[in-house]
C-alpha cells in the first residue's frame, strides 16, 4: 500500500513518540498538582510551551494548548466574537475553509447572532487584500481566513492581508493547520492576532494542538472548569502529547527546507504528469503559491469515490474534495467555490506526500492512474 494522504494525517515521527513515552508512567503526574510528581508534569509542559513560542517567535504565556485544531479554531472564532458581542458584529471567512473555521462561523451567524459575510476567492481559491478591504465595515470584528488550504493547497498571502486587517481595525485569526508542516509559521512576520495549529499534520500526534492568542486579545473561554491554559481552556493537561506536539512542531521548523526538498520535485512530476497524460484533467488550487507536497485535480465525468475506491484497491491511499452521501455525491464547499460545474467538480482527487514518499511510489501511481480514471470513466458512463 502506498501511502500519498499526508494532508489527512501524518504517522508520529520515532524521535517524536520517544519523547512522549516517558510521560505516559513513569512522569504521569498532574501538571496542576503541588507534589513532586505534578511539578515534573507542569516542567514538561512549560517546556513544550516555550518549544512551541520559539517556533512561532512569541511569548510562551500567548500559546494555548487544545485537542487539536478544529477546537483551536472553535476557541478563536466563538472566543474572539463572544467576547466582544456588545461592540461590533461582522465576522468575515471564505467558503474555501475548513469545516472546523466556516460550520463555527456559520453557528455565530444562526444561534449567537452574529452577522456573517463569505470573503470572495479568486479562481485558485486564494483571498485577496482586495477582496478583505472590499468586504471590511466599521462594524467587523474579525476575519478568519487560512494560512494553506488543505483541499487545493492554495496559500493565502498572510502578512499583506494582516497588513489590511490592522488598517481597519480587526482582528486576524488565521488556520495554519496545514501550512505548519512546510510553511513559516513566525507569527511576527505573519501580523495575525490569532493562529491555529494540530499536532497531527506533521507527525505528532491526533487529538492535541495549539491556538497563539497575541498579548492583549481577549477571548471567553469556550471549555469552561479549572484553570488551566490561562483560564482559556480547563482541563487536565494531556502532558505526552502537549510534549510530542512541541517536539514534532521544532523537527518541522528544523527540518522544513529538507522535507521540501525531498517533496517538492516529486510534486511538480505528479502536476506535470497527470496534466499531460490524463485528458480532461484540470489542477486544482495555485498553480506556485500552493504547499510543496500538495497535487490537487478535477477529472470530467469522474466520480471522485469510485476512483479512491479504484485507488484503493490498487495500492494507493488518495484523498478527494467530495463527500458521498448516500447515493447523492455532492462536489466538496471549496471545490464549488472555484466555479467548477458538477460533472467536473464531482471527480476531484488530492494527492498529498510526505517524509515516506519515494520517487518509485510516485513512478508507481502515475503508471495506474491513467487506467484507473479510465475505468472509473467507464463506470460513469
Ligand atoms: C485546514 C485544517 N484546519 C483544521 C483541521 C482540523 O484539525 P484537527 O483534525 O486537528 O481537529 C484540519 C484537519 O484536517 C485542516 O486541514
């Protein structure tokens, strides 16, 4: 089997799960106990929190440990509106965002009351300043708009859009979910207010993440109990894997040129290959500004399951922008914002590398894809 679906998850990297292990028995302590065992605990975590500022070039006491990152943006977007819910009310994001930013502010809009306006997206699913200073009022709180885009791969241009955010001004809270695995993530050179990241992206593990809340900006807190975190989120501490996501951040800030070497040349072979051999092929996202292990394509009269699934039986774990619901395929929220009719938006295919991928499973995928599309064609028809 032939793994190409780094953007869903990554494995743990070995020095990152070695990291983790101790903490799990032999230092199990409570962070917030006052004993021996609690301060060994709370050491490991301070430690990862200064791990994770020195990537991020801020201060520990503005990172926030979450589960991952859908609960980092969760608590950026509902903190940052709730907590100024009597002054303004405009939230703006894009269609182009994942679920965990563009569901909460969708919510914000039904149940809280907010108002909420979808930022326009060019034809590779990237936000412009024009379009931020097009849409931005007296009365916007915040813009929430993505670091990389996980479906297409687009990369938004973070610091001139940070630039317009601060002329107005609001508040700035980017997903960088995606982007951290390859991308710099200095959010002094960004200019966001607010930034989230998920442990899992690049090989540490699911279930922890972070959220940067710049000094000064108030949230509520959305999981609400001890005091952990700065009051901004209760809970006991998951102490391995706040230690293995700090670990797997600095390999990644570490290590970032040499894994975008090793996949870089390997994705311009995929783009350039699937492009020139597979008729009615179209890339999806950014032709350049677009993340370094990321290929995305359309294919017309392609159902866009069938080929995983055709993929999957020969060997290759892919990934797709549609959901299949029962017998009623509907193309992905970000594939329809590009513009794409049905009968190509519904064939979309996402290939993703990473730290495994070699040039002889990329040779691999690009001699069976062509037949497998072809099949899949036929299956369609
Ligand atoms: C851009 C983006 N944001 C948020 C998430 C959610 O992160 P998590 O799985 O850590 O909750 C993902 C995961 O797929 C993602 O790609």
């Amino acid at each position: 089997m032939i793994y190409l679906d780094y953007a869903a998850t990554t494995p743990v990297d070995e020095r990152v799960l070695a990291k983790m292990m101790p903490y799990f028995r032999e230092s199990f302590g409570n962070p917030s106990s006052i004993h021996r065992y609690g301060q060994k605990a709370e050491v490991a975590v301070d430690r990862a929190r200064e791990e994770v500022a020195s990537v991020l070039g801020c201060r520990p006491e503005e990172i926030i440990f979450t589960s991952g990152g859908s609960e980092a943006d969760n608590l950026a977007l509902r903190g940052a509106m709730m907590a100024r819910k009597d002054s303004t009310k405009w939230i703006l994001t894009a269609k182009t965002e994942h679920p965990a930013v563009s569901k909460t502010a969708i919510q914000l809009d039904k149940v809280y009351g907010f108002l909420l306006e979808w930022l326009d997206v060019d034809q590779f699913g990237m936000v412009t300043v024009e379009s931020l200073a097009k849409a931005v009022c007296n009365d916007t709180t915040m813009a929430s708009i993505m670091y990389a885009n996980n479906e297409i791969g687009t990369i938004n241009p973070i610091p001139d859009l940070a630039e317009t955010a601060k002329a107005n001004p609001i508040l700035l809270h980017t997903d960088a979910v995606q982007a951290a695995a390859y991308l710099d993530v200095d959010v002094g050179k960004l200019g966001v207010d607010l930034m989230s990241l998920g442990g899992h992206k690049f090989y540490g593990p699911k279930g922890v993440g972070a959220l940067y809340v710049r000094k000064g900006t108030d949230l509520i807190p959305h999981l609400t109990g001890g005091s952990q975190e700065f009051n901004l989120r209760a809970g006991t501490h998951n102490v391995p894997y706040i230690v293995g996501f700090a670990g797997a951040l600095k390999l990644a800030a570490e290590e970032r040129e040499a894994r975008t070497a090793q996949v870089k040349p390997l994705r311009d072979h995929v783009i350039g290959a699937v492009l020139e051999t597979i008729p009615d092929s179209k890339l999806t996202g950014h032709p350049e500004k677009r993340l370094p292990n990321h290929a995305s394509f359309v294919f017309k009269d392609v159902d866009g399951n069938l080929l995983l699934q055709l993929l999957d039986s020969a060997g290759f774990a892919c990934s797709s922008g549609s959901a299949c619901k029962t017998g009623n395929p509907e193309p992905s929220e970000v594939i329809k914002a590009l513009g794409y009719s049905d009968d190509w938006a519904l064939g979309s295919l996402r290939i993703t590398l990473g730290v495994g991928t070699t040039p002889e499973q990329i040779d691999s995928f690009l001699r069976n894809l062509p037949s497998l599309i072809d099949k899949a064609r036929n299956l369609n028809a």
